[in-house]
C-alpha cells in the first residue's frame, strides 16, 4: 500500500529525534563524502534491488530536491501565502537521468546549493521563518517547517546510502 502524503511527513519528520534540524543540514554533504569517498564508481550506481535508487541515483536526487528547496524558500520568505508546486521525483529521476549521473558531480552540486540555502536563511530575520507557501499536496508549510521537514529528509538518505554501501559478506567496500 502506498504511503499518504501525511504518512510520509510523519515519517520524515520522525527521523530527527529532536535533533537540530539546521546543523544537521550543515553536516549532510560531509556525512555524504565521507560514505561515498571509497566506492568505486560501480558501487556508487548499483542498485540496492530492483526499483530502488544506486547511491549516484539519491545523490542526483539530493542535489535536485535541495535545488526545489531553494526555490521555495525564497518564494515563500518574498511572498507569503505563496502556492508551492509539487514535483515527482520519478519523472525528474527519469528525465534527468539520474542513473547517468556521477555521484561526485551530484554531491559537489547538492553541498553547493546547501551552503546557498543556509546563508540565505542565517541572512533573513528570523520572524521570516514563519511565513507560509501553500504546498499542493502538503497544504500550509511555514519556513520552519521546510527547514524541519528538508532535515528529515536528509537523514532518511544518508541512511539509505549507508545501508547501499556496506560491504557484502565477504567483500570490502572499494574492492
């Protein structure tokens, strides 16, 4: 059964055990660097099974989900009220040929665009924070909410990329 819109918040959201949504943006991509550092390229675009993502696959989708949270981040502190698009990561994965991507490429754009994001929101007042966009699946979701909610998501792949890179039985990882 697929999960609702408002199981995948919960979800996500749970994933920080009331953890600084903030620094653990800020740690991400190291986090992200330090896992993928001794994969060979093959290991980076395995996929764990079929229908899920290779490692390069999730980082393409970091760097793209981390470009759509940009976005919405300064339409919303400009705007408040703003209705927020939603986008399906499979088209996007799909399109964008995310399989062909070099996990890397995806990793520098995604701790780039991070770095962007973390600055524009230390730059706003923080009463900013609470503005809303109006999100076409998700409803109302302040700021706040986003950064919270963009953490969760964080944490949700650095866990899956942990789990595709550990050694099979009997291997080591690079080899």
């Amino acid at each position: 059964m697929a999960e609702t819109t408002q199981q995948y918040v919960q979800r996500i959201l749970g994933n920080l055990d009331g953890k600084d949504p903030v620094k653990i943006q800020k740690s991400t991509a190291k986090r992200l660097h330090k896992i993928i550092r001794p994969l060979s390229k093959k290991e980076l675009k395995r996929r764990p099974a079929p229908g899920k993502w290779s490692i390069a696959e999730i980082l393409a989708h970091l760097a793209d989900a981390e470009l759509v949270a940009g976005w919405r981040l300064r339409s919303i502190l400009s705007t408040d009220g703003v209705a927020i698009q939603a986008f399906d990561q499979e088209a996007w994965a799909k399109t964008f040929s995310y399989a062909d991507r070099q996990a890397v490429e995806s990793l520098r754009a995604f701790k780039l665009l991070r770095e962007l994001n973390l600055a524009l929101l230390k730059s706003v007042p923080r009463k900013l924070w609470e503005n809303h966009g109006m999100h076409a699946e998700r409803g109302k979701e302040t700021v706040t909410h986003i950064v919270t909610l963009y953490a969760g998501h964080d944490v949700n792949h650095v866990r899956q990329v942990e789990q595709i890179a550990k050694p099979k039985k009997g291997k080591k990882a690079g080899k």
